[in-house]
C-alpha cells in the first residue's frame, strides 16, 4: 500500500507531487503530506483522509517557489490515521523529513533506544523512529548519506525511504529493501516512486532500484550507491513502453471495471508470437535453452499462488511434471526439502511480493533453478530470476488482480503445453486443438463480456444482503472457487469461503441454510455428476445456489449461469471474469470503494 513521489527539477514542485500522488491513490490511503524547502526552512504539511484536504492546507501558503520536494499517501499500519501519524516524519532538529512504506519490525527496540539518547517521538509510527535514527546520525556524521547508511544497518523489516533535507536543497535520497521504489530519469529533473505512473506524464525514462541500493537525485544528475558501503553501482536505465494513458480508466467506472474488459487483449498479447495456431508449437526462448523441470515448485501468493494451483492440473496432465504449489509466505519460514535438480516457479504480478521473492532467495540459497513468472519488466521478481517469462498484460492499476490472474494462466497453458510436446508427453493432435481453441479466445471471450456483465448485476441484486457465501468447485475449478471467493471478501466485505467441493461433506455443510447462498462452478466435464451430486447436498438443506455452466447441463438451481463451452480448460477463462464481475457488481452495488484495498484504518500492526 502507501504512495511514494519525490521530485528534483526546474517545475514547482508541490503540484508536480500531488498530481504524482493522485495517479497512486488506487493503492489506498488514508491520510497525505508533502515536504519541500521553503527558503532555508523544511516546511512538512499533513492531513488526515484524501488529497483534497491537503490541497486545502497547501492553498493557504506559497508553494511555488520550491523546485524539489517529497509527497506520501498512507495506509495506517503502526498507529491511526491520524494528522500526527502522517507521512512525512521530521527529526528532532526538523532537519530531515523522511516518507517510508514498508515495516520497521525493530522500531520499540529503537524508540527505546533513541529515548535513552534524549529523543522523544511525538507520533505512534514505525517510519519516525526511522526519521529520528537517520536525524540522530547525520547530527554525528554531518554526511546525510552517511547517516542514511548507519540507521538502515539497523533496521530490521521492509522499506521503501526518500529522504528531504533543510542543509541540502535541490538533492534527495531513497533506498529500499523488499518494498518498491523506482527512479524516473527526465531533461533537468528527475523523480522517485513507488510507482511508475507517479512520475509517467514527464518520463518512461526509468531505473530500477534493487535491494540494498540508495540512491541521491537532483535536477541535473543522478546516482546509485551502495547502501552500506556507499560504493557507486552501475544501473541501465530502461525505457517503458506504455503511456499514461494505459492507466487511466478509458469511459469505464472504476480501474477493476477496465481491467476485467481488458482481459480479451492481454490473453491476444500473451500469444503474440508465442504460439503457432496450425502446430501447437510453443515459442518460448526464454525457457527453451534449458532442460525441461523434473520436478517444480509454484511459489506465489493471493491470487498468483490461485493460479498457480490452476496451472499445477496442467503441468501434471499434459507435461507429466510432478509439481507442488506453495504460498510464498509459508514456505519461506519453513525448510523445505529444495536443492539442486530442483525449479521453483515465482508467480508474481508487480515482481515485487516480499513473500515470494523471499522464496526465490531461499530456493536460490539451496541451489534450485528459478523462473520467474511476472508483469512488470525490470521488477525484483525478474532481475533476481535465472530466467523470467513476461505476461505482457500492461499496467494493473486496481489492488483488486483481474487481468494479471489471466494473463498467468495464459502463460501457464503454454508452459504446459511447450513442456508437454519437449517431454513428448501431450500428443501433437491435442497441442493442435488447444492453439486453434486459444486462438480464437480472445474474441470468444470478447463477445461474451457485456452479457456476463448484466448478469452479474442481476445477480447481485439478488443476493446483496448475504452476509456470506461458499464458492465450490472441483478440478481446475477449485482454485477459480478460492478466487471468485477472495475477490468477493476483497472488495466488497463480505464473508467467502472457496471449498473443493468434494470436502464440503466434511464440515463446511453445517452452515448451508437460506441465508448462505453457494456459488458453483459447473462446467460440463468428466467431474460434472460428482458437482450436481454436491449442489443436491445444499438443496437438501435449504440452500440457494448460483451455478455457472454450459448449454445442456440440465442443473435445477435457484440461478444457473450460463456460458458457451469451450475446448477443455479453457472454459476457465469464460468463467474467471464471471467470478470477478459478479464482486465487482455486488461491490459497486453496495457503495464500497472498488478500487481500494481493504480497510486497514483501524488496524496498529500488520506482518
């Protein structure tokens, strides 16, 4: 969560932050500030809830004349969201003001210890501690970056910091570890940001930042140190190749809306020269050069790790690959039996989920072969992989995933199908009618949305006053009902448990009664008689039942769903954006801010 913009050039700079700031809100927030130089003076000016109360502050006073300066959104983890919680964080001498995301996992410790020293900090956050510890030491050292150097060695946790100080106007300094930062590089001015379209409308000039690295900007130049022994680093400066308009919402309603209608083209880019359609060949240089897994390790999580549960029934069934899927943030504090002859497969969307790449670390320690799976080129995810295949599904800017999840499972049906032909596992007749059936998918897909759109919002309408829902499926539906389950709690608050339907005999049917509506996913395949035999089970308890199916089915349900069939699993791509509609109608329908994460308002620790 949280927005980071930071801003060195020939602009004001106070507008150029907050209009960074308004391209990051879809990452949620719920208070804003801004510092900048106003003559010799490190001016800091905060608010509680959106920009438009900041704007409000920022009126009353002289902004124009500052040319750099630091702008955050936060969502409140360590203390409320408050005006004195807000970001950015001055030291006691007000000579430094410091804008963090991530977790100090040491901050009492420190706060303690910083007290014993005379320093007192006047909010609840983490971040201060931080701000004070870098204040505390550049008082020491009298070299900011230095002082920059010393606190980070003493922190513990994930962080993402720029840095504004009074004794060095028209400079600014970031670092990161395990949480997001990116460098954009312009004609006499450059930006830090937690993302690139903060910073999109001026440049796709963009430098990466890894772990461990600091950086110092300022109109003219640029550089990337070492953060803890201030040895410069070489860094490429990369050029993206989408504009701003690719985030913004096109005519539709919300970020989520677009990006569900998006998916019929990502699934297109995705097989963009990747697929032959007469043969069933794969193209993927990427992976080709080396042998085919033995044995693979899917590591994700949320969504990534759901499709990577879908994609472990393909790898199985076509490619003959024994395949484990793990959620990232329980692998990596557990010792799992990985080595060499092993592949772990990262899943991730921004190629910047701490909990997998702490996977890939662990897998990489062990001497395991890493592939990455992700979107955003240049991301940790994919610098730190051995090899990494792109999903091309362009900016996600909802918190929500819709297209990215599509996008996986695109380039997991062709992993699955390029290593089923290499192994000589997938005979060359089906390859063939899986590559004619994708080819045709994304118009199929197409034509379908608007219509699974209104019936969504039927459907919504129906059932807005549940209070909870069980999704079920069996096989390769399984994970999309973990899915449609999550994206239902995710961002319309409501209760969703996703059960392989074979287990709800084992205990989740006590709660089956008229006011717990099941969702099920009952598409017309060898596991078909096992599901009607479950939905009969629901029925027998008074149950209210939406069922999404294919023509002939014949299923007696209070509200079957239908969609045309296609070939084999790919009727998941017909049925995903159906679960996600389906939250987005009953979230839009319900006054919830679709676009924004969870409430964590009220929330004083997270992990």
């Amino acid at each position: 969560m949280c927005g980071i913009i930071g801003y060195c050039g020939h602009r004001p700079a106070v507008p150029v932050i907050i209009e960074g700031l308004r391209r990051l809100e879809y990452r949620g927030y719920d208070s804003a500030g801004v510092a900048f130089l106003q003559g010799k003076d490190l001016v800091t000016v905060r608010a509680e809830g959106k920009l438009a109360n900041l704007e409000a502050k920022l009126a009353a006073q002289n902004v124009y004349l500052a040319t750099s300066g630091v702008g955050h959104t936060r969502w409140a983890t360590h203390g409320l969201p408050t005006e004195k919680n807000a970001h950015p964080h001055l030291d006691a001498a007000r000579s430094i003001a410091l804008v963090h995301n991530g977790i100090i996992e040491n901050y009492q410790e420190l706060k303690k210890e910083l007290a014993a020293a005379g320093v007192r900090c006047v909010s609840d956050t983490d971040t201060e501690v931080l701000s004070q510890l870098v204040g505390h030491y550049y008082k020491e050292k009298g070299s900011l970056a230095e002082a920059i150097s010393k606190a980070l060695s003493r922190v513990e946790g994930s962080y993402a910091i720029v840095v504004v100080s009074r004794d060095n106007p028209g400079m600014l300094y970031a670092a990161r570890k395990q949480s997001p930062l990116v460098m954009g590089v312009g004609v006499g001015e450059n930006f830090l940001a937690s993302d690139i379209p903060a910073f999109l409308p001026y440049t796709r000039e963009v430098v990466f930042l890894d772990d461990g690295e600091m950086a110092r900007i300022d109109a003219g130049s640029w550089q990337v140190l070492d953060a803890a022994t201030l040895a410069p680093v070489q860094k490429d400066v990369r050029h993206i190749n989408w504009d701003v308009a690719a985030a913004q919402k096109g005519g539709f309603k919300h970020f989520m809306l677009k990006e569900i209608f998006e998916q019929p083209k990502v699934i297109a880019d995705c097989l963009a020269g990747r697929l032959d359609r007469a043969t069933g060949q794969v193209a993927l240089p990427e992976l080709d050069a080396a042998p085919v897994p033995e044995r693979l390790y899917i590591v994700a999580c949320g969504t990534s790790y759901h499709a990577g549960l879908w994609g472990m029934y393909l790898l199985e069934q076509w490619a003959g690959i024994p395949t484990r899927v793990e959620i990232a943030s329980e692998l990596r504090y557990r010792e799992p039996l990985l080595g060499p002859g092993d592949t772990v497969l990262a899943i991730s969307q921004s190629g910047e989920t701490a909990d997998t790449l702490a996977g890939m670390h662990l897998a990489k320690a062990r001497g395991a072969r890493v592939i990455g799976l992700c979107n955003v080129v240049g991301s940790s995810v994919a610098r730190e992989a051995d090899a990494v295949v792109y999903t091309q599904a362009g900016p996600e800017i909802s918190v929500a995933s819709t297209k990215a999840m599509c996008s996986q499972l695109t380039l997991l049906t062709l992993m699955a199908l390029s290593y089923g032909r290499r192994r000589g596992v997938l005979p060359a007749e089906a390859a063939q009618q899986c590559a004619a059936a994708l080819d045709g998918l994304p118009a199929l897909l197409d034509g379908i949305l608007p219509g699974l759109r209104q019936r969504a919002r039927e459907l919504c309408r129906v059932y807005a006053e549940a209070r909870s829902f069980l999704f079920l499926g069996r096989g390769l539906y399984y994970p999309l009902a973990l899915e449609g389950a999550l994206k239902l709690k995710e961002i319309s608050y409501i209760h969703a448990e996703g059960y392989a339907a074979g287990e709800m005999k084992h205990g989740p049917i006590a709660l089956i009664d008229p006011k717990f509506p099941t969702f099920a996913l009952a598409p017309l395949d060898g596991l078909f008689p096992k599901v009607k035999s479950n939905l009969q089970e629901v029925q027998a308890r008074g149950g209210k039942i939406i069922a999404l199916t294919q023509p002939g089915a014949a299923l007696d349900v209070d509200h079957p769903w239908e969609i045309p069939a296609a070939w084999g699993p790919l009727s998941t791509f017909l049925m995903l954006p159906a679960l996600q509609l389906f939250a987005y109608e009953m979230a839009d329908y319900l006054g919830k801010d679709v676009d924004q994460p969870r409430n964590l308002a009220k929330s004083v620790t997270v992990e």
